[in-house]
C-alpha cells in the first residue's frame, strides 16, 4: 500500500510512504506504486505518529453525575461522590465504560494509552478488570496498567501488598502517591517502596507526586534521588508534580540539577490541574501546573496527559489529546510560534519516551505502520483550526475516521 503527498511532522515537502506486512517499508520523497499496488493520496495533509494518552484513569472515566454530581467541582466533593459510585463498580461496569472511552480515544487519533488503576481495594477488581481489558482492546490500543494506590500505601490497609500483588497479577508499573500519606516519614518510606518493588520487578515507575498547592510537598526529590541511586533512570516518570508551581526559585534550581542527574520523566496534566488547584487560595489564585516550560528548557522530558475523562473530578473530556495541548501552551505561557509548531510532541514522542514504546513508535522504516493524518498542512494549523483528525492507522490497517463537517455562511 502506497501513501502519496504525506506531510509528515511539519515537513515542507510532501513525502511516500510504502507500507507492507504492517510495518513502514519505505519513506520517501518519490516512490512508484509497484503493479496492483493500492495508492491512497493524501493531500498534502499533514501525518504524525499516533497519539498517546500519557495520564488517564480509565476505571474512573464516563461516571459524571452517577449516582450524584460534583456540584462545588472541589477534589473534595470527587472524592465523596466517586465513594457513591464505587459502590457499583462490577467487571462488567468497567469493561462496559472502558470499551466506550477508548473507541472516543480510537476517533481522535489515540493508539496509546497509560492508565492509573486503584488497587487501594482487597478485591482488586478494577486491576484484574484492566488487565484482561488490556488484552481485549489491543486491536484498538496498546494499553499501560499502573498500580495507582489512592489511598496510600503506608496509610492504607495492607497497602504494602495490594501493591505486591498488583505487580505480580501483571501491572506494567508502579505507583505511588507521597502527598496523600499521612505523615512525611510515610511518604518518603511509600517512594522507596514502589521504586524497590520495580526494581526488583523490572517495571516503569509513574507516581502522583505532590498533587497538592503546598510548597512544602516535596516528593519529587525523594522520586528523582531513588531514581538514580536504583538505576532507574527514564523508567521514572513523575506526574502532577502541581507543588513546583509554588516552589520557590532557590529550591527549583537546586532541584534542577538532581533532577536532570535522575533524567526522569514528568507528565503535567493542564485540564484537570487548572480545575481543581488553587481552590484554597483567594486571590491571586494559583495555576496549579507544573513548570513546564522551564523543565522542557533544562531539556527534561514533559508529556500532557488528560487525567480524567467526565468523571466525578472532571465533567468534560471526550478523548481528544488536542484538549490538553490547548489548555497547557495557554497555561504554561507557551504560545512563541516553534513552540505552537512543537507542541505535537507532548501529546505524541515526548509521551512515547514516557510509556518507553522504543522502536515500535513512530514513523521509520521498519516500525510499525502507525499514524494519523489530520485535516491541516502543520501542527499550528491543526492546533489553532482544531482540525480533524481524518484517519488513523494503525500496524497499517485503517482503525479510525471522520469526515470534515462543513460550514457556510448564508447571508
Ligand atoms: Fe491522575
């Protein structure tokens, strides 16, 4: 199958692109269709690797207003309607909401997902629920499970092996989540158990960390620092990490220089961070969003992730990564033109470097023939137009696709 006039990643010039047995075959700026050869033109629009959904909660998703809304929007008001609703959690209520959130995901382009799953539960349904979902879906999606206690894991019941067991049941990473623990010495005990545990296990590590406007949360350089003693390097991803925005600047330079040491990875979720942070201040009213900008200049890598989707934390969201790109150059204050034309990657490689997809992502001969093709010619169009996305393939079989509405003006 021959693929003509690509653009690919802002390229100037249009491009083909051959695909065989799944795979890229080749990549080029002329390639003649071989006799029989199916062609498909693409217009000189522009093509990139799939999506990836870097920070979800999938056994959370599509739960808004079941039994009751969130009428304040506060965490608080979430938490005590998701304790309503966890009362009906089932399998089949999962894989029923599941199965919706990611064919909305498969319509805008996401192949990728890493989704946080409670297991601050003796019965670990959610968890056992995901994993055979992670099976199920995987002609749609490559999903990533993560252990995610979200009670704790010294300040719950049995935390210690819930998590143990969540691992062994076939979780692709650890969790944690410091600034939830009830004490300081928990939260830093919880941050050397999960980084053990994956050590020990051979897993990634990505951690809730100080998902609190409190300037004194400060589990991220017990996550950096166990990083790199462990060895773990980039297989550590801290997320949130919403604290920083109130740090003060000597700390974060300090910081900096461990954390670049560590080479961790961060993933900022700008939708749900701008929501719900800030709510105990007056005014001014913080942010609530990590540095951005600032890790992103150090040369750290940062990826967006949506967090939630119309759930009790959350009431919007239809899976569309485009969303969170929006919202986080706005918030993050970076809006200079080469970063609007980069900002694809939060949401695609930067993120792939998160989930550790290596040589299975991207647009490269002999990868896996994944990738979107959106109604624009580059991604500031795309970004600034909310073009499209037009189709999806992916291991070289279309998944996904929508067709343009069209507008006019009738007077
Ligand atoms: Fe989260």
């Amino acid at each position: 199958m021959l693929f003509q006039n690509a653009l690919i990643e802002n390229s100037t010039t249009t491009t083909c692109i051959r695909v065989e047995n799944g795979r890229f075959a080749a990549i080029g700026p002329e390639l003649t269709p071989n006799p029989g050869e199916e062609v498909v033109d693409l217009q000189s629009k522009l093509v990139l690797p799939p999506f990836i959904e870097s920070h979800v909660h999938l056994d959370t998703c599509l739960t808004a207003g079941d039994p009751v809304w969130n009428m304040s929007g506060t965490l608080f008001e979430g938490i005590e309607c998701w304790a309503k609703r966890k009362e009906k959690l089932s399998k089949a209520d999962i894989k029923e909401r599941v199965n919706r959130a990611v064919r909305m995901y498969a319509t805008h382009g996401v192949q990728h997902i890493r989704t946080h799953v409670d297991v601050t539960d003796p019965s670990l349904v959610a968890m056992e629920t995901m994993l055979e979902l992670r099976e199920e879906l995987r002609e749609l999606v490559d999903i990533q499970v993560v252990a995610f206690p979200q009670e704790g894991i010294l300040s719950y019941p049995n935390g210690k092996q819930l998590m143990t067991d969540a691992v062994k049941m076939g979780a692709d990473a650890v969790g944690a989540i410091p600034h939830f623990e009830f004490t300081r010495e928990y939260s830093v005990e919880s941050l050397n158990f999960a980084l053990r545990l994956a050590a020990e296990n051979d897993k990634l590590v990505d951690v809730h960390c100080d998902e609190i406007d409190d300037e004194a949360s400060r589990g991220l350089e017990t996550v950096a620092a166990r990083a790199l003693e462990l060895g773990l390097f980039d297989k550590v991803t801290a997320s949130h990490t919403t604290a920083m925005h109130s740090y003060n600047n000597a700390y974060v330079v300090r910081l900096m220089r461990l954390l670049k040491m560590s080479r961790i990875n961060f993933v900022s979720n700008p939708l749900v961070n701008t929501h719900l942070q800030g709510r105990m201040d007056t005014y001014p009213k913080r942010r609530g969003v990590t540095r951005v900008k600032e890790l992103t200049a150090e040369g750290l890598n940062v990826s967006f992730g949506q967090d939630d989707i119309f759930d009790p934390w959350y009431p919007m969201g239809v899976g569309n990564p485009r969303d969170v790109v929006f919202m986080g150059l706005h918030v993050c204050q970076m809006m200079g033109y080469q970063e609007i034309m980069d900002s694809y990657k939060f949401i695609t490689t930067n993120a792939a470097k998160t989930l550790h997809l290596g040589e299975e992502y991207g647009i490269e001969v002999g990868r896996p023939a994944s990738f979107v093709v959106m109604d624009a010619k580059n991604y500031y169009d795309a970004l600034s137009a909310n073009a499209v996305m037009l189709c999806s393939y992916r291991k070289g079989r279309k998944i996904a696709e929508n067709v343009p509405a069209s507008s006019k003006v009738l007077a």
